[in-house]
C-alpha cells in the first residue's frame, strides 16, 4: 500500500482534479483485474481505449484513475498525464520499489534467437550457481514458477510485478527478451538494465512499425538509452548493429564470427555433425564487473544444432564473462544447454520425424530449411500455420523464403492452416494475408491445401507420411499446439502405443499444452 500523492511524485507534469491523498492498494491497466482500492490507468490502444472502460474499473474497486483527458462524472480523484503508458512504467517501478535495480538485468533484442539467447544466457548464469530469473516469448520462470506468456515481453505493470516476485524469491540474475513492441510501447522504460544486448536485425513487423527504418530506430533504442554504467553487447557481423557501437554512452563489447575486429572473435568453426565445435579468441582487452579479460582463447563445444546458435552462444559467453563466471563454467554449460521448446525440436522420430519449429520470419525460415536440406530423409511434409495480424508484407516476405528452398527442398505441396480454435482474436488470419500466401505459391506452382483447423491440417498430413519421411510443424502462435495435436493423433491411429513414451517430448513444456 502507497498513498497517492506519495506514489505520484514520480510522474511529470501532472494535473489533478478531486484530488485526495488516499491510499492505492494496486494498480490495473485492465478493469477486469481491478481489485478495491486499485489505481486505474487507462491506456489508449490500438484496438481500445481504456477511458471507454472506467465505469467497469469503478465498480470493482477503483479509487482513482490516471487519464490522458479529464473524465467528466466522477469524483474520485483524476491524475492526467500527457502518456499514460509512461505512466504506467513509473508508476509500476515506484509502486514496486524499482525491484529491477536490485537485480542484474540482461535485456536481448534481435529479430530472430532472442529466446534461444536468452534461455542460453540463462543456463550460464544457472550453471555458475546464480538464482535466475527468465521473461519472453515462452514464459516468465523463476525458482519453481513457470507462467505460460502472452507477450514476447510483459506490459510493464505485470514486468514489475514479476521483478518484484522474483527478487523476494532471492533472484540474483534476470535474462529477458526485449521486443520492438515493448520498446515502442514503453513497457521496458523503467526497467534498470545492466547489460543489454543487440543481436541481428532484419525485416519484421514492418506493418507494426511503418517502416524498416522505423522499426531498426525502435530496436536500436535499447542500446542509444543505455547509461554510462551499462554494458552494451554488438554484434559485428549485422551492419546495423554494428552502427550503433559509438551511438550509446554504455560500455561497448563487441564479438563477430565473420568480422574479426571485435573484443571476442570466434574462429575455426566446425559443423560436420551439425552441432558447432569453434574456438573463441578474446583479442581486445576488456572489463567486465569486476574482472579484466586479456587477449586469450578457449574451446566451446554446442549440444544445440545450426549456425545460428554459434551467434547466440557468442552472447551467452559474453554476458557471462561480464559476469564473472569462470570459463570452464561457461563451456560447460554451453555443452549441457539443449534447447528450447518451438525451436527445431524433434518430438517424434519412430519410422518418420516431426519437427516442430516456430518458423516465424524469413531468417528463422532461412535456418530451419537450411539445416532440413542437410538431413537424410525421403520426403518432406511442411504443414505451415499462416502468421495471423502480421499484415501482407510479412506473410509475403515469409511465403517467398518458403518458395526459395522448396526446390532444394522437393517441395511441391503445402499443408496450410489458420489455426481458428488454437488461436485469440490477436493472432487470427485475416482474407488478405491468405491471399498473399497463395499467390505466393500459386506463382510458385506449389499446390496449397488450406484447412481452417490446425487439427485437420496435421492429420492430413500423418496420414500420408511415408518411412523416413519428416513432418515440419511450422508456424508462430497458430502452431503452439501442434506437437500436442500430432502426438494425440498419432495414439489415435495407435492405440496400442506407449502413451508416456510418446508425449515425453511434451514433458516440460509451457507453450500449447
């Protein structure tokens, strides 16, 4: 409990009408979570408008409201603010007791790995005996506490709720994923980073953001706000990355895999058996927290698959290094590190495989049809959910990365579904994303078979699977089910089956089950 006054100081610029300094059990953002004594904010969205919904706010409980426009009617106290998103930020941070800053934080953006890197940069800060915290696309963890996520990155009442639940469990260390979304919508203003990261950038949510240019500005303001004592991590290889180096007042550690001219450089990569051997070569002098790093190299050895996840172990070693955790810790925990969920995970390999992967733009599509191509299998069976309210040009650029390697791929038919009862209404296809995936394909001379039903789709597609043929589930939030949907039919033609060998892959997971 705060009193109001009290927890206003922290907002700028602020009027007040019916001002009252009464005390503020909470705060909501929503008015169905609003609870007696709550501070309701009304945030303007791009669907709704929370001012529509103060009645609702009032009769549960709302003793006062943070407005963007006076409200006329009412007679508790009113605070107006110029955005009431940033609002919610500084509200949130002080209400909590800036929870954030009593922990190390570790902010990743990127286009395409931030939960691979974030849940390897977990795993070595596990590894060397830190409590860890994780937030992003699949779920917010925390000692024994697993919470299934609805956004890439929290809204940022709930984020410092979870920084507040976190740091009384005694977490020490949190890794999270940073969404362009978050960054736009003011969600992570607040938040007290202590390093953050850059990884790649490439084209995505360009309906979201207007523009390319817009969308890498908004990306690239997690590194240009960092502070003076901040650790900043670039990758070289990405050109737009790399611009950013003397763009921000943090402490730059750079690392590269084509580009040698970094703090650490990762050479004599070796990728036979598809997991990456390579050497990392520290060749300029820097300090991390309390540590300072001399030029020198160590072997690192991967249990996860593809070259993508070379860059995203570069971040893993840095962020630990930075953290004082002992090399061979760091190896060790790169050796052991198998995955995540939704991220070329094989769920079933009997006398066919299904693989199930997240596939959600062209450079993710890029790196699970690569690594496919290399792989021994008869025939290829994409069953493919159609990126729901991401607008045409995404669902083109994503539909013209599949048209590249169908022919590398043998590729002549696709299974495609909207996913209508897997999916909320943030994630349904619209008719004009449909229609750019076909002509996409129709162009391509690639026969499309559309089922509304996720269900449907992949039983088609079990169905007609041959020996040593592979199923790649593909798809974002419209396949998050589907590793659950294609085990359950597999017992469904196979009663007989063992059932708890068959849903081990399921065992631990958080998304679609």
């Amino acid at each position: 409990m705060i009193k109001l006054y009290d927890l206003i100081k922290c907002l700028d610029e602020v009027e007040i009408r019916n001002g009252k300094n009464i005390d503020i059990e909470g705060i909501a953002y929503n008015s169905k979570n609003v609870l007696n004594g709550d501070l309701f904010v009304c945030i303007k969205g791009y669907k709704t408008d929370g001012h529509k919904f103060i009645l609702d706010a009032v009769t549960n409980g709302a003793v006062a409201l943070v407005v963007e426009e006076f409200q006329d009617g009412w007679t508790i106290p009113q605070i107006k603010v110029k955005n009431s998103r940033e609002a919610l930020s500084r509200l949130s941070d002080r209400f909590y007791g800036s929870p954030s800053k009593k922990m190390k934080v570790i902010g990743v953006t990127a286009t395409n790995g931030k939960t691979s890197t974030t849940f390897m940069t977990n795993a070595v800060l596990e590894n060397n005996g830190f409590k860890t915290g994780l937030i992003g696309t699949v779920a917010v963890k925390y000692g024994n506490t697993i919470i299934p996520a609805n956004l890439t990155t929290p809204e940022s009442l709930d984020l410092h709720r979870y920084f507040d639940k976190m740091y009384r469990e005694g977490i020490t260390h949190v890794t999270m994923e940073v969404s362009s979304s978050a960054l736009d919508l003011k969600r992570v203003n607040d938040v007290d980073f202590d390093i953050v990261v850059f990884n790649n950038i490439s084209r995505e949510h360009i309906d979201l953001h207007g523009s390319f240019e817009e969308y890498f500005r908004v990306k690239s303001s997690l590194i240009t706000n960092a502070k003076e004592n901040q650790f900043a991590i670039l990758n070289l290889d990405c050109p737009y990355v790399a611009s950013l180096v003397d763009k921000t007042k943090a402490k730059v550690i750079t690392y590269g895999i084509e580009n040698p001219n970094g703090h650490l450089y990762c050479k004599n990569i070796d990728l036979s058996t598809g997991r990456a051997k390579f050497t990392v070569e520290i060749r300029k002098e820097f300090r991390g927290e309390d540590i300072l790093y001399t030029p020198t190299s160590f072997d690192v050895e991967l249990k996860t698959p593809g070259y993508h996840s070379v860059y995203n172990a570069m971040v893993a070693i840095t962020v630990g290094l930075i953290c004082g955790v002992p090399i061979d810790v760091i190896k060790d925990a790169l050796l052991k590190f198998g995955g995540v969920e939704r991220r070329f995970e094989i769920i079933y390999e009997e006398d066919f495989k299904i693989i199930d992967d997240h596939f959600a733009n062209p450079g993710n599509i890029d790196v699970t049809l690569e690594t496919l191509q290399k792989m021994k299998y008869n025939n290829l069976k994409l069953v493919y959910a159609i990126r729901g309210n991401r607008g045409p040009i995404v669902n083109r650029e994503n539909a013209e990365t599949i048209v590249k390697w169908a022919h590398k791929l043998g590729l002549k038919e696709i299974i495609a579904t909207l996913s209508r009862s897997h999916t909320t209404e943030k994630d349904w296809v619209k008719e004009e994303e449909i229609q750019v995936f076909k002509e996409v394909m129709n162009k391509a001379g690639i026969d499309v078979i559309l089922y509304d039903e996720l269900y449907d789709s992949i039983k088609h597609a079990i169905k007609e699977v041959g020996k040593d043929d592979v199923i790649l589930l593909a798809g974002c939030q419209g396949m998050d089910y589907g590793a659950k949907v294609a085990l359950e039919i597999i017992r469904e033609l196979n009663p007989n089956i063992d059932a708890v060998k068959l849903f081990k892959p399921l065992q631990n997971r958080v998304a679609g089950v």
